[in-house]
C-alpha cells in the first residue's frame, strides 16, 4: 500500500517510519513546502519523496493529513477533490475534529474521509522530532465514522492496528469537549507557568539550577509550537474557554485557602485532587 | 559514620539506601512514629533499626530531618538539645527554610545544624517510596551556611556529594522566593489541574483513555500528598501567593485572547513562554 504524507513532521513523520518499518507501506510520499523541513525529511528517511500535493495524491492509497488544523481544514476538500470516484483514503490527525467533519460533510468525496485522532506527540515539532514507536499503546479517536464508508474504515483501522494505537469511536463534538479537558488545558497552564516563572524570575540560572524534576514535567508542553497550539485554540475556543475558567476558580480557591492559611480547606483541595491517582498511573 | 533518619520515608528513606550502599555511612537508624511505616522501613532495609529519638540520636555522627515543614520545625530544637556540646551535624532536607533557620536561630547548638534543600523527589512518599539514585545529578541548596561550624558544613558536603549532587547556598529567604518559583507553583497548577479534570470530566473512563503524555506528567504532582504540601505552603505563604497571583493574571491574559480569537496575541503568548526552552532542555 502507498501511503503519502502531508506534512512529515513530528506526527505524519513518525507515522511514515513505523508504516513503512512495519510492512504496512510500501512507498511513503511526502507533500511539504518548506524547502528546510523537505530536506530534512528526505534526509531523515521519513519520506522516499517530497511531491506536489496532486501528485502525491495520486500515488497514494491512503494520504494523512498530519498538518496544523487550520491548514487542514482549507487542504481537506482539496484533497477530497482530488480522491473523488476512487477508493482512496483520507485521514486526518488533527486534535480538533468538529471543523474538519464540517469541512469535509457536504463534500461528494465525504465516505473516503476519516476523521482520527492519535493521541500522541512530544513538545516537539518538525521532521527532526520524529521518532519510531510514538503512537505505540496510545489512543487513537475515530470521530462519526458513521460518515465514512465501511472500507475507508477497515483501512485506518489497519493502519492504526499497525501503529499499535487502542482505536475507540466518538462523535466529533464529544471528542472536541473532552480533549479540552485532557490535552488542550494542559497547554494552556503550561504555557501561563513558564510566562510566570520567566517572569518573575529575571536570573534564569536560577530556574535552571532549582528546577527540580516536578517544574521540569509540568512546564515541559510550554515548550510547544505556536504553530500547531493557536489554530487548536481557536477552533475548539468554547470547549477550551469553559475549561479554563473552571481552571481559574480552581486557582482561585486555592488562592483563597493559601491567603487564609486555611489549612482544613488546603487539606481538602489536596486530597480531593489526589483522587487522579485512581485513574491515572 | 552512623546516620540517622527522623522520618525514613522518599526522601530520607532514598538518602539511607544511597548513602550505605556507597559507603557513606557505617550504621543507618530511623526514627518513625507510624507503625506501619516503620515496619516497611525495616523489611525494605531503609534501615537496620528503629528507635527512640533520644537512642537514635545518641548513635548517630549526621542525623537528618527528613519529615514535613511542620514537623521539622518543632522537632529541631529538640534535636539541637540533644546534640548540644557534641560534634554530631543536623541536616533538614524542607523545601522551606526560612521558618527552620528561625527555628533554630537562637539555639546554644545552632552550628551543629546545616539547613540544606536536596531539590529531588517524585509524587509518591512513604518508605515504599524510597529509591536507590534519587539525587544523582540533582541540586541541593545550602541556605545561611555562615551560621553553620566548617565541620559541620563540610560533613554536610561529603554527604551530598556520595550523593551525587551539586551544592550551591543561598540565604534562606531567596531559597523561599525561588523555590516558589520553580517548585511549589508547579504543585499548585497540578492541584487546581486535577480538580478541573474531575469536576468536568464525569465519566473517569474518558480520562483514563484520552489522557495522552502531556496530560499526565502535567498532573503528575497532583498525587502529592497533603500531610507534605499543605505545610510548604502555609510556611511559604507570602510567597506562594505573589506567584500564584502572577500565574492567575497569565491565564486570564490566555483566557482573554482565546475569548476574543485574538490570533496575534495568543501568538505572542506561545512564543514567549516557548522562551523557557532556551534554560530547560
């Protein structure tokens, strides 16, 4: 099977070595335009070309969005186009769903369109943050995959078998609403802890020699590209708004507790969030 | 030498196995009023006997505080009485220093105590806890070591470097506002993480199965336990609470941009806590 990538960094990049190590690609193709990212990828072996997109398209058997959501949602009926009266395969892997099911809903091409979300990455981004095994043991979201056919289906569903990923189904609004609560607010209070942190402290040898392994890990996703976060902001900017001002109570009743050295109330907050560790290993 | 350990649970608990495995010290005893601590101190061979304060002392060269804020500051003078006239050094290992090096200040034996902060630890406790390796690599801060004898202070190094790790000092009060900074912030953000999580996210299973990487070491302090957090953070108020009010005022500065799509400066926001790369890796 020939898969074509667009976008071969850190998610469509290590998409391409494990499908092609695995056996399940025989060619990856890639679509990229920055000249720096093409070379890298080309040198890095992610892809054995860097094509135009409808050339690529056209080699392809299964082609991978694995591009920031806002570019994603204008390249979708392109690529829709492009597959019309095939029986190719079009994934995407952004980590807002609804725009893109919108995007694609009326498209005569819609049934050859998957709209997936493999829930891994690092805080890096680019072909050189690419890395085998990424996805393996992760989750992988199928969103109203009612709306694709039965075969464009059982092809993602091999693809991600392939990557290792524990693939279950949700509407797109559902996954939009709870992927707010799991992956975008850790972004955003990362994010807000290291401007704090920069700010107040002016000696950064400071944060370098005190920053223990707890500071280290919490502020770890500040480390992420702007490019892909502002489109995830904005496109799921009423799921993440809701959220954070939940988020900011939180703070606040902690605040509160601090200020009023109310050590039954502090007592209470800890345990209470020390419930995470029922869920979460 | 003979140690001894008042409270051998992560943190005392993985200096004890360290410091016999490498030679450091002849004999470790602990010190630990829990029962079912103290029996899980012995199997795990933390250490070879538990006993009365006053007997551990009394056996001990180095006897470290190895218990919560609060605890530590009532048990150190006791401690300093009973080593008054000797030549024996007591450490703390608190993340907070400054109520310790007042509790202490005025004490006959004050230079018989050295105020250190080993800046390493995970979100567990307890003696199940304690790990061989800990502090390799970590930083430990000296706080106020001119009120501290040379021998006892130069006890105090040989002990943290079998232990691996780099020593700088600091007085106690700048110790207080950085860790603030860069440690105890971190638990708070985790805390209020946690509690959003679960406040919203009624159905546990959606956690567990959308949590990717970045959500977990995010919330991963939120398994801090309350009998350690909720004294730092009474013992370090004020300055917990001037961070905790600049990191309220960053996420409103995110909340406010996402509320009104303000692409720009959702960038720019990105981009500057992307700064913190330049000091973590």
């Amino acid at each position: 099977m020939n898969v074509g990538i667009i976008g071969p960094g850190l998610i469509g990049g290590s998409m391409a070595l494990d499908l092609r190590l695995r056996g399940f690609a025989a060619e990856v193709t890639g679509v990229e335009k920055d000249p720096v990212a093409s070379d890298a990828a080309l040198r890095l072996g992610l892809v054995s070309a860097v094509l135009p997109l409808q050339e690529c398209v056209r080699r392809s058997d299964v082609v991978v969005l694995a591009v920031p959501v806002d570019a994603a949602i204008i390249l979708l009926p392109r690529v829709l186009d492009l597959v019309e009266g095939t029986s190719k395969t079009v994934l995407d892997v952004c980590s807002v769903k609804e725009p893109l099911c919108k995007a694609a809903s009326s498209h005569p091409a819609r049934k050859r369109y998957v709209a997936t979300h493999p829930m891994a990455g690092t805080e890096y981004s680019g072909p050189w943050a690419a890395e085998p095994g990424l996805f393996d043991g992760r989750a992988c979201i199928f969103c109203d995959a009612e709306a694709s056919s039965p075969d464009a289906l059982e092809v993602a569903e091999r693809l991600y078998d392939v990557l290792n990923m524990r693939v279950s189904r949700l509407p797109a609004s559902d996954h939009d609403l709870h992927v707010a609560y799991v992956s975008h607010i850790s972004h955003v209070t990362s994010f807000a802890l290291a401007l704090t942190v920069l700010d107040k402290e002016r000696d950064e040898k400071h944060i370098f020699d005190l920053a223990s392994g707890g500071f280290s890990s919490t502020v770890r996703l500040a480390k992420s590209s702007p490019v892909m976060w502002k489109p995830i902001l904005k496109h799921n900017r009423e799921n993440v708004l809701e959220v954070v001002d939940t988020y900011i109570d939180k703070m606040q009743a902690f605040r509160d507790a601090i200020a009023d050295a109310d050590e039954q109330r502090l007592g209470e907050l800890i345990t209470e969030a020390n419930r995470i560790k029922r869920i979460l290993k």
